[in-house]
C-alpha cells in the first residue's frame, strides 16, 4: 500500500494533493478487495455476534461513507440505490435512520454481488471526480477521512471473519497458506523513565497537513511519573504461566467487573486458544501456538489482571506515546500477509513491537483530552459520542494497515472486548 505520509503533500497544492488522494484511495480499495477474495458469499454475510459485523456489510458500508458524504453532496449525483442509505449507515442518526447493529446478519439481500457492483460503481464515480479535479478541499478532506476510514474496516473485516470461522463447528480457516513466522525468544527488560512534563496528541486536522482524528487533538502537556516500561509485549508462554497458576480462579487479580464477567462467561484462557493448552485459532485455522509471540485475545480485565500477577500495572496511554513517540514504524502489519502476532528479537536497548502484532491495551480510559472539540456536522460523531465506558489501545496489530497508524492513534474498546488482536505491555511505577 502507498505509505507516504499525508504531510508530505501540501494542502496548497490540490493537484499534488488530489493525485496523491486518487492514489491511496486505489491502493485502499484495492486492499480490501484483496482481503475479501477468500470470502464465499455465504461467509460474507454471517454475523457471528452483535459486536462484529458480516463482511458484505464491511464492504458496503465503506462505499456508503464515500457516496452518502462526498458524492451526495453533488445535487446531479443520483444514489446507486436510495434504500441502501438505510441499510449501510452505521451510527450516524444526524443524516437519517439505520438498520440495527445486532441485525447486519439478516442481511442476505442485496448479495454480495450486487455490493461489488456498489463499490465498482462509487469508485468510478469518485475517480471521475478526483482525475477532473473537481473535489474541492472539503470533499478532499472527507476524501482522505474516508479512506483512513476504510482501513480501520479492513482490519474488523478480518477480526469479524476470524470470530465468525472459530464460532463455526468446522471451524475452518480464512486462508489455510498463511505463513507462519517464528523468530525466537527475547528477553523481557524494564526501561526506566524520570518523571517529566510530555506533549502528546495531535494538533487538529484539517487545519493541519497530517492526518488525525479528532480525538487524538488537541495535542497538549501531560505529567507522565517515573515509571518503567516492559521492552516488549507479554509473550503466550508468560500469560500460560497466569493461566497455570490458577490466575482465573483468584479474585484478587480481578477488577469486580471483570471477575463478575469471568464467574459469568466461563472464561478460563485466553478466547482464541484450545483447551489443549497448545494451539490457537487463527486466520490460518488451528496453529500450534508460538510460545514466544505476544498474546493476544485479551480483554481489557485479563490484560489487567495478567499486570496485577505479575506485580505491574498497564501503562497510561501518555507513557505510552511519550514513549513510541519518534520511534520507527517498524512492525507486522495487515500488508505483510501474517495476519497473526509474531515473535521478534529485541534490540539490546529500546523497545520491540510497539506497532504492529497487537494493540496494547492502556489503563487509560477512553475520555477527550483537553479542549477537545469534535469534527462539524454529521461527521462529529465519529468518535466523540463513544467516550464513554470504553479503553484506550495503542499501537495497531497484525491486522493493520501500515499507513493507517501514528504514535497519536487511540484506538477504544469496551473492557470486555477480546475478539481483537489486542495484547499487553507491563508498566511499573518507580520511586
């Protein structure tokens, strides 16, 4: 996928800027097609649970942000199909109704082939658009929020098929050629940090030339403690060690809400390993599990936990960044084709795996920074209506694209979400 940086292009400069935006939206589009191809019909519409969604709607609803927010606007535009606008909005109630979260599974019609024809179609129309120059510097600016939107729905179009496959008796694999990458064990190491004043966050897009979203503005000061932090992500081996040592059966490694979701559900591992204690599913089907890579599945109570036994805490998301901050994006990411957490070397000093493999969940919960103001109009709900009993995660996954990712990214999930490729680094306060 193009990875030069938003900031690269000038926004003074629209015919750079516009080429440069035709470019990535074809890479983009191209990816999730590419991501889709091993889907049957029947596998794109399943909806394995109320918090994942069936890929075919994945597919239409990215198309429905492009046509219902950039060629909408055009009064000649006439909509593919007036009653998809029901079907395919999200969470958007200021531009109209929309089908039920919990009900995209009813979804048979239309087929997957008539969505195919809804992407080709918006594609044509935006490329039309984009090689005439005739999107001013607002499409342009939903332009590119429409892709980044995108590539956040090619990783859940992954980790929604994935929980789709495992919850099917046969349990078959997304794609059985995956490769499966191992590199070997690396010792875990606490860096120490002195308590300093840090900025974190980013300065507001579209007043800016990079990209970001609004909850990750405005960039501001924050007191981050001294404080160490792991060089690496937990490894499987280490949270078999929790489990083994009977860390789900001892309330007091447990947030009450969490120990009361674990009497409830049963949880007894991780959600994506075996009860044989040595394999894992994956997108590649049932793996035998790298004991080295960084685990993953966790929920924001078992990441929580796993810290507590392990005489730790989660770092703050502030700790976080400060640290990642100016570090290289060198990681596993969507377009490397694993599509699973791996094990790498860690440097002799500095930090291994801050982007990429898995999110890191933080102890920071999902709240604005300081004079923090949403996007104008319908797009303002984006993300600012969903702070509210959710936690930050920092740093992408396995699942990620490359380009979509940035040391300022809070990604959120409610505590007891663990159907991502989240995992956990260990922080510990210090004197």
């Amino acid at each position: 996928m193009h990875a030069t940086p938003p900031a690269a292009i000038p926004r003074d400069d629209r015919t750079l800027r516009t080429t440069d935006l035709l470019e990535r939206f074809r890479a983009t589009r191209g990816l999730t097609r590419t991501l889709a191809a091993p889907l049957s019909a029947e596998d794109a519409m399943v909806q394995s649970m109320d918090d994942a969604s069936p890929a075919k709607w994945h597919l239409a609803h990215t198309s429905w942000f492009f046509e219902r927010f950039i060629l909408a606007s055009d009064a000649r535009y006439r909509a593919f199909d007036p009653a998809w606008d029901y079907l395919f909005n999200s969470y958007y109630t200021s531009v109209g109704p929309m089908h039920a979260r919990a009900r995209r599974g009813v979804l048979s019609r239309p087929s997957l082939a008539q969505v195919w024809a809804y992407r080709d179609h918006v594609e044509v129309q935006l490329e039309e658009r984009l090689q005439a120059q005739a999107l001013d510097e607002a499409a342009l600016d939903i332009l590119q929020l429409g892709i980044q939107h995108e590539q956040q729905h090619q990783e859940l179009l992954l980790t929604d098929i994935r929980h789709a496959l495992w919850s099917n008796p046969l349990q078959p694999a997304y794609r059985e050629n995956l490769h499966h990458d191992r590199v070997g064990a690396s010792p875990l190491r606490w860096i120490e940090r002195d308590e300093q004043i840090v900025q974190i966050g980013a300065d507001a897009w579209p007043q800016v030339k990079a990209f970001a979203y609004d909850n990750e503005s405005p960039r501001h000061r924050a007191l981050v403690a001294a404080h160490a932090l792991a060089s690496r992500p937990v490894s499987n081996a280490e949270f078999q060690a929790f489990v083994e040592a009977g860390g789900y059966h001892q309330v007091a490694y447990w947030l009450s809400d969490g120990w009361a979701t674990v009497q409830t559900r049963g949880w007894q591992r991780p959600l994506y390993w075996h009860e044989d204690g040595a394999r894992e599913f994956t997108l590649g089907g049932w793996r035998e599990r790298d004991p080295d890579a960084p685990v993953s599945g966790l929920s924001l109570f078992e990441a929580d936990a796993f810290a507590r036994w392990a005489d730790a805490r989660l770092p703050t998301e502030a700790e976080w960044e400060q640290t990642a901050t100016g570090i290289t994006m060198a990681g596993n990411f969507a377009e490397d084709g694993l599509l699973h957490p791996r094990s790498a070397a860690v440097p002799e000093a500095g930090f291994a795996q801050l982007f990429g493999d898995v999110w890191e969940w933080t102890g920071s919960a999902y709240l604005p920074y300081p004079g923090f103001a949403p996007w104008p109009g319908a797009l303002g709900e984006y993300n600012g209506k969903f702070m509210n009993a959710q936690w930050v995660l920092r740093g992408g996954s396995c699942a990620t694209p490359r380009s979509h990712i940035r040391a300022s990214y809070r990604n959120f999930f409610p505590a007891d979400a663990r159907w991502q490729f989240a995992g956990v680094r260990l922080a510990r306060d210090l004197p």
